[in-house]
C-alpha cells in the first residue's frame, strides 16, 4: 500500500493530508488558537544536538525497556486519541492490534468510540485513558468498569478542564459530534476513498459511533445535532479526586498532563505511579511550555515517578534526545494517526516501525549500545543565534 512507501511520519502526514477530508485532517493535525505550542513541541527538539560517543561497540543494541512491569521492545508507545474511527475503519483496534504486534504501549482514548472491553480483547495489556468529571459517583463504577475488563494501566487526563479555542476546526466545519455541515459534506464528497472505506464502513458496519467509554453507562452518538453531558463536571476536577482514585485503583496509576515539577512532586506524593508530561500536543492551552522542554526540571525534582513523555516526537532522534533527558518513554499522536489514515492497521504499524528502526540506526551512529544508557553525556545544547 501506499503507507508501505513511507520513509518517514512525514511521508505518512503527507498521505493522510491526502485521503482526509480537510476538516478530519484538521482536526489531527491541528493545534489551538496561534498553534504556538503545536510549533514550540517541535522547536524543543531542534535545541538539542548529539554529542557522539564513537568507537564503541554498537554491534548489538539494546532497545527494550519496563515500564510498570511489563517489558516493551522500544521505548516507545501510542497516545490516548479520541475517535480514530474517522480516520480509518475500526480505528481504536487497528491502533491497539498495531501496538500489540510491535509489543508497545497503546493507550485507549475515553473519547474512542469502540467499547473498551472490546478493543482490551485485541491487546490485554493496553492502558486506558479516562476523562472523569469531579464526582466519584460517577467514577467509582468507571474504575470497576476499566478493572473488569482486566486493565491494568489507568491514565487520567488533566489537561482538559474545558474544550480549547480550534480555530482551524470552526473554519473546516468540524465539530464533535460532528455536524454534518456543508463544508464537512463536500469534504466528504470530494474525499470518496474516504467515504467508502472508512465513514461508509463505520456507519453500515457498526452503526452510528459511540463515544463509548467515558463512564459506566454508555455514551451518545458521536454523529448528533446535541452534545452528550460527558463533560459535566470535568472542569470541577482537582488533585482531590487524583488522591481518591489513588486510593480506590489497584492498578498502576498516571496523571496524563503535568508540566511543573512542583505537580510531579505532588503527583508522587499522593502515590501517583507515573506522569505524562504533555501539553496535550498543543491542542489546549496555546502557549503551554513544550514538554521536552519541561522534562529536566521534572527528571531532577522527581526521580522514582515513571515519566512519560508526548509531544512532537516524530524521529527515532526525538526519543533518544527524550530519552537522554530523563524520561523513560516516548509517545506519539499524530504519527499513529497519520498511519492509520494513510493503511489502516499497517499504516499505523508502518508508522511505528520507522520509528523503531531509526531509533535502532539512531542508537549506532550515536555510540549507544543500550537505551538505559542514555543520558545528558549524549547531549548538548544547540549552538542558536543571539537574535
Ligand atoms: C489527542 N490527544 C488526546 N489526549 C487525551 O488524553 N485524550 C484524548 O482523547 C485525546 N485525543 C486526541 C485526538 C487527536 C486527534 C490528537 C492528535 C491528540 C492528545 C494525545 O494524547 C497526545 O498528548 C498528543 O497527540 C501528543 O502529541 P503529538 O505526538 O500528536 O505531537
């Protein structure tokens, strides 16, 4: 397929820029307001170069790392994304069935549309991400709901207290639910591989999509003039219900949004098990700091916390210079997505195959025989212009 031809996650971007309705492309690919965190992700990355370590035997190398107990071959992993399903047919298990064979970390999305005990069927061990509203009422039986379908991995985002400001959705006619707007139809219209092979076949084969898996209950259409009530409350949501949780979830326990080292202490202290640090690739608060430039500060004040790290990492380079700083995993959004948009399952295990393989050819030019190994010794600051 096309996918396959991909040399890189821009290659794929190019693609899924290509079958996507402008208004779903848009909605991936896009930030919030001047996307000047969107930007600022990717600059983060740029501030860095390598310093190599030659003439070290690099023969053999090791990619794999644990994290909370379960051995991965890279560290490497799928951020949480809200309805994949318009990107690519049965989108949320393509994602965790791609994860799965490349024995990586897939997180399942509260605003994914496929129940979640059913995409956990596909990968046993994926995570699950929850937006949880401000009312243990409501996530009490959420918790037993994700633990009775055998999920061992619970990640709470924290850095959607309310909808951001996406301008560039507004202009496209997107909206969720979606609207079935003229710009959205014509976009359709125009995009009619799209139309067949993955609106068509979500809406004939598993009938109008969910958003299933926000609460106990199920939640509404996706495809509706009304706005389900999922959000109620969220914003009301506080450390309070982070420490009540903690206390209620036997499992493995991650706060999906810190980018303070005072909240990654705080995190700790509550008995937290792991953060993701994330400004949410840029899609909430415009200005955010770039997670990889929030990950030292965080690394020096918590060490023990798992940190995970989100935003702009496109190269097998990125996860080394992650990695180097001090988190224990890189993930990615869009990258998978793109894939997904551009072959389906395959894209998205394309996508995560380009990044293992230069993380592997990465880890050889930089004198790194093993991903534990990396630390600041492997990088320095970018020479920049005095402006
Ligand atoms: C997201 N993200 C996200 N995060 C989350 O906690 N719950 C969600 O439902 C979603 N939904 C979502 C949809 C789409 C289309 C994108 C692109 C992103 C944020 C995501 O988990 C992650 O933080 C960023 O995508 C990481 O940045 P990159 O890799 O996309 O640059």
């Amino acid at each position: 397929s096309a996918a396959n031809q991909a040399l890189s996650i821009a290659d794929l971007a190019v693609i899924a820029r290509r079958r996507l309705p402008p208004g779903v492309y848009g909605y991936v690919s896009g930030g919030s307001e001047d996307q000047s965190s969107l930007r600022a992700n990717r600059d983060a990355f740029d501030g860095w170069r390598f310093q190599t370590h030659p003439l070290v035997d690099v023969s053999r190398r090791e990619l794999g790392v644990t994290l909370f107990g379960t051995r991965y071959a890279a560290p490497l992993g799928i951020s949480p994304m809200g309805v994949t399903a318009i990107c690519g047919f049965d989108g949320d298990v393509a994602m965790a069935r791609a994860a799965r064979e490349a024995n990586l970390p897939f997180v399942l999305s509260a605003a994914s549309t496929t129940p979640l005990e059913r995409v956990a069927e596909a990968y046993p061990g994926m995570w699950y991400q929850a937006y949880v509203p401000a009312r243990t009422e409501v996530i009490g039986p959420l918790l037993d709901r994700v633990a009775g379908a055998g999920i061992g991995v619970l990640v709470v985002t924290a850095d959607v207290p309310i909808a951001s400001a996406r301008e560039n959705e507004l202009r496209n006619g997107f909206s969720l639910p979606l609207r079935l707007s003229t710009k959205l139809v014509w976009g359709g219209l125009t995009h009619p591989r799209w139309m067949a092979e993955t609106f068509a076949r979500t809406l004939l084969r598993q009938g109008v999509p969910h958003f299933e898996n926000f609460t106990a209950q199920r939640g509404g259409p996706i495809i509706a003039a009304a706005r389900g009530d999922h959000r109620a409350g969220r914003a009301a949501l506080s450390w309070k219900e982070i420490a009540w949780i903690r206390e209620r979830w036997a499992g493995k326990l991650v706060v999906k949004g810190v980018l303070r080292a005072a909240d990654a202490q705080l995190a700790q202290s509550i008995g937290v098990d792991g953060i993701f640090i994330s400004n949410h690739g840029g899609r909430q608060l415009d200005g955010a700091v770039a997670s990889l430039d929030a990950l030292p500060a965080i690394a020096a004040a918590a060490p023990g916390l798992t940190l995970l790290l989100d935003g702009g990492v496109r190269r097998g380079t990125d996860i080394i210079k992650a990695v180097s700083l001090g988190a224990h995993a890189a993930f990615v959004g869009r990258p998978a997505m793109y894939g997904l948009a551009a072959g389906g399952q395959a894209g998205v295990a394309h996508a995560l195959a380009l990044l293992r393989r230069e993380l592997d050819v990465d880890l050889a030019l930089l004198g790194c025989p093993d991903v534990a190994r990396l630390g600041p010794a492997y990088l320095c600051r970018a020479h920049r212009p005095v402006p």
